[in-house]
C-alpha cells in the first residue's frame, strides 16, 4: 500500500528528504566528476561559433569575417537564390508548420513529389522521407532488426547506426575500419539468416569511400543483408551526383539506402531507399517515421529544387572534385597528415586533443574556423581538424588556409 509523505511521521518525512537530497547530491557529483574529466583532457564541448550569416565559404562570427572550413553544405547550395525562393513559394502556399506526423495529417503532396524523386534518383522502386538523418538511421534499423539478428558494423559508422543498432537489441559485431578481411572472417564466423552488414558510403570523419563492391560480394557469399549510410555521398559521388551506390555501379544491390538532406542537398531530412516492400514494412513498424512530426512543406520544397539542380549541375560537382584534390594534395605536400580520398571531406590528423584544439585556437584567431574534432567521435591519438570544402571556396582563400596550417600546425603530428 502506497504512503503519501504528508502522512509519515515528521522525523521519517526528513529522514526520506535527507535522503533523497544525498541521492540527488550524488547525481550532481556524477555529473560534475565526468564533465571536470571532459574539461581537464581537452574534450569540453560548450564554445559553440554562433554565425550571424548564411551558410557560405566566408560567414561572420562574433563581428568578424571567417573562412568557414568544416560545413556540410559540399555544393555551396544553403543560399542559393534558387533554394531560397524554393523555401519562400511554398512557405507562401503551405504555411510553416506541418501541422502533424505523416501517418496523420502530416503528409503533403509535396512528400509524396520528394519520396517519388529520391527513389528515381536512386534507381529503386520506393523511398521514405524521415525528419532526419539520425532518426532515419535508428528508425530504420530498429524496426529491420531486433535480438535474432547479428549487424555487422564499420568501426567507423556514424553515431546514428551504432544507436539505431543498439535500440534494436541486435548483436553487434564491429568490423575494422574498411578491412574486408576482417569483415568476411566475422561473418563467416557468425553465418546465419538474419544478418545485416551495414557500412557509411563515404565516412564524415575519414573522408575514405567505403569499398562497397567488396561488401556486396561477401553479402552475397553469406546471404546478408546489406544498408549503407549516403549522407556524405549524395550529390558528391556517383551518376549526377546520385551517391556512392551508383559511384560503385552497384544500383539494384544493396538493400537500404539510406541518406540525409542535411548536407550537400542544402535542406533537412532523412530518408530510407529501396525495395516497395522494405519502405512499406518502415512506414508500419518503423518508430520514428510514426511517432515524429512531418517535416514542413517549405524543407520539402527546398529538397526537391536541390536534388533538380544536383542532378542537372555536374560542372560544380566536378569543379568541388577539383578543388578538393588541389587541396588535399596542397596539404600532402606541406607534410601533413591527411585522410580519404575523392571526397570534400579533407581530415588533417593532428593526433592529441589539447594540441588540436590549440592549432583550431590559432586558425580562429587568423580568421578561419575549423572544427576540432576530438575523442569520442574518433579514436584517441587521432584528434583531427575535419576540413570540408564548398565548391564555392576560392582558391584564394584555401591558399590562406593552406599557408596558415602550415604556419600554426608545426607542433601537429605528421
Ligand atoms: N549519417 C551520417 C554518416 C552523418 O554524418 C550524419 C550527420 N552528421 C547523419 C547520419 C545524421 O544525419 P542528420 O544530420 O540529417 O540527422
């Protein structure tokens, strides 16, 4: 039987409110234990760069001009006139909010205009549009797998699949990074009907290209399931931009696509690709597509103008390519040491985390933001300034940035 407090003998209600005021005292010693750890090792993450500008190679943060490396906007699309007026007709037309969840009043014709593209984009017969990249990930895979099945996971996956993974209560089994040997002795290791091999196509923090014709033959070889992660390959890789998928000729094999529309297609939003029967399973069972308000019809709009402007723009594509190899090389050349490969995604490998954040301190301080990425999101002793370029970056201004490095980055690992 329950005993409201208020009814407790006065020395016990203390006792209880001691009690409880220890246990809270407790909580709060926790978490100030793990944030003085974070604070002393380099790791602190509260300095946010608010910008008072678009999302553009030059921005303006805290009254200054800065050369913004970093972003995710690869094709320089965030304030394209064209996206804008986008965003501006629809938002004329629909109004602000969505007003509900898909499965509810939230769905718009234009949801189902964009769900149409993506799938003709990526050569597959139907596609899902989630709120975002994150939730597609762990909506995805929760509803795909639960305790019978086995996932195969890039040591390097995005955050998003490793917790999509563990909301499923699937056995995870971790690949090294790209190590088709590896993989192959795992799965043939642990052969069953209900596994999952699932690998990002490019990694956002390696800038590498997964090696996904590998992947499809080992799949195939063990009857594996495969989903592979685009968010950084979209509109940056393969036929008019289409992704890794296609980049590899691979359209028609692997079994999830997944993606956002956070990145280079300048809007928000997750989706899932593939086969009519996969996405109709999700749009049942998968938590949250059903339980998460629709994105807004302007988002919509801006994403569909986008993916007709990467499909029809390979000039900026290939001038981004350019670019970007210029300044890989650029940064090769001087010394350091630089990750990945045929990607915007330029990592320099600065090892320890107080040093990066220095180097990151000193950029700043030349008028150029980088963001310093540090343990947990990479490994220890590989702390990184991940560079990312636009194809609207000037070559120019990535001299600066190039000479800059060079002028601050002599303490770094090479
Ligand atoms: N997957 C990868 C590989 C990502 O890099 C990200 C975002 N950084 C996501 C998924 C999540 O996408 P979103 O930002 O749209 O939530």
């Amino acid at each position: 039987k329950k005993i409201s407090s208020s009814k407790l003998y006065p020395p016990c209600k203390i006792f209880i409110d001691i009690y409880i005021a220890d246990i809270k005292g407790m909580v709060m010693d926790y978490f100030e234990k793990k944030l003085s750890y974070v604070k002393e090792n380099g790791l602190y993450r509260g300095d946010f760069k608010y910008l008072n500008t678009e999302q553009a190679p030059k921005v303006v943060i805290e009254n200054r001009d800065i050369i913004l490396l970093g972003s995710n906007n690869y094709l320089g699309l965030c304030n394209d006139s064209r996206l804008k007026e986008a965003a501006m007709e629809a938002t004329a037309k629909y109004g602000v909010g969505s007003g509900g969840a898909r499965l509810t009043t939230g769905s718009y014709e234009l949801h189902k205009k964009l769900e149409e593209k993506i799938a003709r984009f990526k050569c597959v017969e139907s596609s899902l549009i989630y709120t975002t990249g994150y939730m597609a990930n762990t909506g995805i895979i929760s509803a795909i797998c639960d305790r019978k099945w086995t996932i195969f996971c890039d040591k390097n996956n995005h955050a998003s699949i490793v917790d999509g993974a563990l909301l499923s209560g699937a056995r995870i089994i971790r690949y090294k990074h790209c190590n088709m040997g590896d993989l192959e002795r795992k799965v043939h290791t642990n052969k069953g009907d209900n596994n999952l091999i699932i690998t990002d196509g490019v990694f956002s923090m390696d800038g590498d290209v997964a090696p996904l014709t590998d992947i499809v033959g080992i799949a195939k070889k063990y009857g594996c399931l495969t989903m592979v992660d685009d968010a950084h390959g979209f509109g940056v890789l393969g036929e008019n931009g289409s992704g890794t998928v296609s980049h590899f000729n691979l359209n028609g094999q692997i079994d999830i696509q997944m993606g956002t529309l956070s990145k280079a297609v300048a809007s928000v939003g997750g989706y899932a690709a593939g086969k009519k029967g996969i996405i109709d399973y999700l749009k049942n069972f998968s938590r949250s597509f059903i339980f998460s308000t629709a994105l807004p019809p302007s988002t919509i709009a801006v994403s569909l103008k986008s993916i007709e402007i990467i499909e029809n723009d390979n000039d900026r594509r290939q001038h981004l390519k350019e670019l970007s190899d210029w300044f890989r090389t650029e940064l090769k050349e001087s010394g350091f040491t630089v990750s990945g490969e045929l990607t915007p995604i330029i990592p320099v490998i600065t090892g320890g985390a107080d040093e990066t954040v220095e180097l990151c301190n000193n950029l700043y301080a030349e008028g150029i933001y980088v963001p310093a990425i540090r343990p947990p999101t990479v490994p220890r002793g590989t702390s990184r300034l991940r560079i990312s370029l636009m194809a609207t970056h000037t070559r120019e201004d990535l001299q600066y940035v190039v000479a800059m490095i060079k002028k601050h980055g002599k303490k770094v690992h090479r």
